[in-house]
C-alpha cells in the first residue's frame, strides 16, 4: 500500500505535494518523491526512507520547481523491489517524458515487461509500476493522447490500481484512474487535487469526487472531464466531505497514538449518538436492513477481517452467540479469499475494516455477495469501496485515525458489534427486557469508566517502564477476553517490537508453559465474572514457575497482592462488557513501552495503516 498525490492550479505544487504526501506517510515510508512540471521537461525527486529525506533532497533544488503548479508525488510501502531510490515512484518511460505514480500491485507485470521489453523498453527498477509507465508512453506514442493511452493501457493492465498520469507534451493536464484501490479528486477553485486519501486534501478543499472503478479522470487548471472504461463521458458527482482539518492535529499530545487513546470516550459516544437513544428504547440502526424475516432465515454468519479488525470480530462472534444464539464463523480475509467460498442467502457475512479498503477484505465481501450472502459492512469509512458494496452498513464514526496502530476504530468496531448484536437480539427476541435494560444502561456509563482509567494512568506508566527492556511478553485472558489478549499483544508488537504473544489461559500448560521462567512477563486480565477463578488458577501456575505476574483486574481481592507484581486497577463492569475496558490500559502500556524505548511510535516499521493490497 502506498499514497499518491496530484496538483494542478496557480499555487507553488512542491508544498502541496510535501504537505499531501505528509498526511499520508501512514500509508507507507519505505521512500518518496515527486515529479513537476518545468519548463522544458518534468523534473524528478527521490528519496529513500521517511518524507524529510525528501523534503531535505527538495531543499537543494528549490531554483527549479519554484515556478511550477503542475505535479504529483507518491509515499511508498514496499511491494516488488527493495526500498531504495530506484524502485521509489514516479517512474518514467525511457524518455523521461512520461512520469506516473501507483498504488497497488500489477499481477501480470512480468508478462507486461517481457511484452515491452522486445519493442525496445529498457527497464531500471524492480518495480511492477514501471512496466506501466512503459506501456503508456507507447501508446501515447500512437496516440498522442494521454486520456485515451491511459484508457487503452489499463485494458491490457491485471490487478489492482490507482495511477496519476502526466506528460511533458501536456503542460496543463494530469490524468488518473483507479481499480481496486482508493482514489478521489478534490475541487477547488481553478485547482484540482488528487489523492488515495481524505487527509492529503483537506487543508485545501472540502469538495471532492470519488472514482469508481475503471473510471479515468482528466483534470486541467479549470476542468475535470470524467470518462468510462469504453471512453464514454460520464457526470461529475462531487461532494463535501465530513471531515475536519483539526482532525490532523496532534492537540498538544506528543504522538497521535496517545491523542486517539484519549478520544476513546468521545468516539463511543459518537458511535451511540442516534443509535442508543436510552435504555428503555430499542437500537436504531437505519442503514442495517436486516428485518424479522431475515434474520429468520439465517443459518448463520460469517465475520471476515484481517490484523486488529479481527481481533473485534472474535468478540463479536461472543456477543452475537451469546445475545442472538447464532452460530458465528471468523475467518481471516487473507485465508478466506483463496479457498471455496461456502456461504449462499441464508448466510449474513460481516466485513468489518478501519478504512473500508482492505484489499483481501474487499475480495472476500464481494466473493461472499456473488454468492447471494447479504454483506454488512462495519468500517471507519462510509466512503469507501467496501461501503458501496454493502447491503447493510455500521458507520463507526471514530474519525480520522492516524497513528498506524488501532486505537480509537478498535473500541468504536468493538461498541458497533455490541450495538448489532443488541439490535438483532431485540428483533429476534433472545434476551429478557431486563438483560438488554441492563446492559444498554452501563453502555451509555462506558465513555465515563474509560475517563476514570485515562486520568489515573500513573500505575499503567510505571509498569510500563518496569517491564520495558523485555524481549518477550505473554498475554493470558479466558472467554470473551481472550481476543483482548491478542489485541494487546499485537498492539505492543507493532509498536515496541517486542515478542508478545496472546494465549487462552488454560492453553499455557499445553506448550507455551516452557517459555515460563524469572524473565517472563505475564500480563492476566482478570476481569470478575465466569471464568475468574479459572484465570486466577492459571496465573497461580505461571506464577509458581517464577514468571513475573501482572493482573488486569476490576476486582478488589486481598489475595492478588501475594500472586502479582503490579496490579492495573480498572472500573467495575459486567463481564459481557469488559473487553471495553480492558483494552485501554493495554493499549498505554503499548504506548509507554515503545515511547520510552524511543520507539516511532505513530509510524512502526515495515507497517501501513491499511493493507490496500492482497
């Protein structure tokens, strides 16, 4: 996955295109770089590693590029090639005449450049783009028109894509196109942007036109022509978009990671405001369209998603089988895509996604729809591809996340899967007026119990920092909160680099009880309810083989003072909804773990913020 950039209008474009490709450095910053428009020819820009190496290359060059207003840059996330200067976007055709810059991955590249290379191609990188860049300039050749090269290209082009085009014989256009891969237009008065994402164009427009697949954009200083596959000229459907550029700020906080674990009440409530109106009245989700005789007709559902996405769905088969009494299937996407899909009408398949482009996620839904399966879609991004697939939508309303490790859209999938799960259960009828009073009241008193944790992090801080130089780390839970084990392992992974690992307690004395000894942290959550005494039997066994013990609790026994080093206190809650709150002390002890090992925290290594390609 990478993120593409594109200008064209009366400002200086080297800023437009820096400060873009800045918003977008989640997506990938293995390199970078920009091509702009000059005098005579179009002037490239690379560099390898993060986005101020390139803006330090920029530096040098500044006399060229101060008079341009036509360019486009790319950020990288390695895919074919080594992350080095060569393989960085743009690439260009042998004449250095043509320059482009992709997102996503050619699946017939191979026999693209074999093609290319006996009409005379020379290539100078190990790239899938560049055979791209080589197969346009020679119809271009033919054509001498850039629209129509594009056009005729991508019928000859597999896989997934998002290009932005220009040439130097075309000193006023930029063309683009996408397929499988996110791509939108921002408008603006006599300038047109071009992005992967909503963040590149923000801070300078609020208008902007999504493409469809297989759509192809031309844009001047002071026109937008949109054209089909085939060359026939569609309408233009622009909108204003949703978001704000304070979004973008870090608000004081040192990291955005640590401003999005703050936002974590305030995202519940977004994402209950007009669904949980009380605890009396029932679920209002007007853009799920699953009524009483669907939900009669299901045999059961599938839940399909991929790294921290998953982790909220396996709590979301919990709660579903335990509100609903159907039986949930989870699958990762990854494997999901490349074996028989079984599933047909009677199935109810659950996409659930931060971005909504996740390329194995997207397959997978729309594998899943060919077969007659209604498809809901839990996402972050009611723009996106997936969301246009759906039948059914949850918009989880956490904003723009940027910090590479899920924060805030985890706790927001997790309150959706709760809400769905409320609302199927009250059209089926599975739970008692009582029950569904009862856990709709605390609910709504959740954003206030994570506040009480966030203004007490003092504790969390300290065994943070106590257990910071380890090289291993194991996280042990039953029941619901295991899949909390696994998130809080993944979270100090991605960040911190260390060997975390989530277990089912009870699986420890099965294998992984070896890896026990005086060096090993074992972190419980311990939260009250049926499987307490069980997790509190099992630390017991971790404990009397010397690992050194931390418990997750909200309970008050005396005798964990003897079995733990560091007790993480957090506010009382029903068992049914503990993965709630148990997370956000793990998500800190993440945080405080990588920040004080002088970690990059918002942009761990060899990690995108979403995997747009399978």
């Amino acid at each position: 996955m990478c993120g593409i950039v594109g200008y064209i209008g009366t400002r200086q474009v080297v800023d437009i295109l820096l400060n873009g490709l800045e918003q977008l450095e989640y997506r990938g910053y293995d390199s970078a770089g920009v091509a702009v428009m000059g005098e005579n020819k179009i002037n490239i820009y690379k560099a390898e590693g993060k986005l101020e190496n390139l803006s330090s290359e920029l530096l040098i060059h500044k006399d060229e590029y101060k008079n341009s207003t036509l360019g486009i840059g790319h950020i990288r996330w390695a895919t074919h090639g080594a992350p080095n200067v060569i393989n960085a976007h743009p690439h260009t055709c042998n004449c250095g005449r043509l320059v482009i810059v992709h997102n996503g991955i050619i699946e017939n590249y191979k026999e693209l450049k074999a093609e290319l290379e006996k009409k005379g191609a020379k290539f100078r990188s190990q790239t899938d783009t560049e055979a791209v860049a080589h197969l346009i300039a020679y119809i271009y050749n033919d054509t001498k028109d850039l629209t129509e090269a594009v056009r005729l290209a991508t019928k000859k082009i597999e896989g997934a894509y998002a290009l932005c085009v220009m040439h130097s014989d075309k000193k006023d256009e930029l063309v683009a196109t996408k397929r499988n891969a996110p791509l939108l237009v921002g408008v603006g008065d006599d300038e047109y942007f071009v992005a992967s994402d909503v963040p590149a164009i923000i801070p300078y427009t609020k208008r902007a036109m999504y493409l469809n697949d297989n759509q192809i954009v031309t844009l001047t200083r002071n026109d937008m022509t949109l054209i089909d596959a085939e060359g026939k000229e569609l309408p233009k459907k622009v909108e204003t978009l949703p978001w704000e550029p304070v979004a973008l700020s870090k608000m004081g906080y040192k990291h955005f990671m640590l401003k999005e674990i703050h936002e974590q009440p305030d995202v519940i409530r977004n994402v209950l405001v007009g669904k949980l109106h009380s605890a009396q009245t029932p679920i209002k989700l007007d853009e799920v369209k699953l009524n009483k005789d669907t939900l009669k007709n299901l045999n059961r559902i599938q839940i399909i998603a991929c790294g921290t996405s998953l982790h909220a769905a396996m709590i979301g088969k919990y709660i579903i089988e335990d509100f609903c009494g159907i039986s949930v299937d989870i699958e990762a996407s990854s494997e999901y895509i490349y074996r028989k899909t079984v599933t047909d009408e009677h199935t109810l398949v659950i996409g659930v996604s931060q971005s909504g482009e996740t390329a194995d996620t997207l397959t997978a839904i729309k594998q899943a729809k060919a077969k007659g399966s209604h498809v809901l879609i839990i996402t972050n991004r009611p723009d996106s591809a997936m969301a246009r697939e759906a039948d059914s939508l949850i918009p989880v309303n956490a904003g723009i996340e940027v910090s590479v490790a899920a924060t805030k859209s985890y706790i927001a999938q997790l309150v959706s899967f709760y809400l769905l799960a409320i609302y199927m259960a009250e059209i089926k009828n599975t739970m008692s007026s009582k029950a569904l009073y009862e856990i709709k009241s605390e609910m709504m008193l959740v954003p206030q119990k994570i506040e009480q944790i966030l203004s007490h992090k003092e504790t969390i801080k300290q065994c943070a920092q106590h257990y910071a130089n380890t090289k291993d780390f194991i996280y042990v839970a039953r029941g619901i909160n295991y899949p909390t084990a696994l998130e809080g392992a993944l979270k100090l992974k991605e960040i911190s680099y260390i060997n975390a690992t989530g277990y089912p307690a009870g699986e420890l004395k099965h294998g992984p009880i070896a890896m026990l000894d005086e060096s090993m942290p074992v972190l419980s959550i311990l939260m009250k309810g049926s499987v307490y005494e069980k997790l509190l039997s099992n630390s017991e066994e971790a404990k009397a083989r010397n690992a050194r013990m931390i418990a997750l609790t909200n309970s008050k026994d005396e005798k964990l003072k003897d079995l733990f080093e560091y007790i993480i206190e957090v506010p009382d809650i029903q068992e049914l909804l503990s993965p709630l709150i148990a997370m956000i002390p793990l998500q800190l002890i993440a945080y405080y773990i990588a920040e004080y090992l002088g970690k990059d925290v918002d942009q761990p290594r060899n990690l995108a913020k979403s995997v747009t390609v399978e």
